[in-house]
C-alpha cells in the first residue's frame, strides 16, 4: 500500500487475497471484500487523525 496516495496495487491485493483464502477457508471474493473494507478503514482512520492533527 502506498502511504502517499493509500492504495494497495492490484497485484498486492491479489497476493493477500489468496494468502487470505489459503489460510482461513474464505471465499476469494469475501478475502477480496474485506481487504477492500480493512483499506477504506484505514483511510478513514487517517483522515480523521489527520483532522485531530490540525
């Protein structure tokens, strides 16, 4: 994930998408949705601590 712009590259989130899967059973697209969530989370959470920061 890039900490400039807060995305993850395709290829990384395919990677953690089948280690995901590979190691807890899910379904590829529940890995692929809860990455998804977990970045917009993470992004959430900095924006809000940037705010603070002000």
């Amino acid at each position: 994930m890039s900490s400039r712009s807060g995305n993850m590259a395709p290829a990384n989130k395919t990677y953690v998408a089948h280690v995901s899967t590979a190691q807890t059973g899910i379904s590829r697209p529940e890995a692929e949705k809860r990455i998804t969530g977990s970045i917009a989370e993470a992004k959430q959470t900095a924006a809000k601590g940037e705010q603070t920061a002000r």
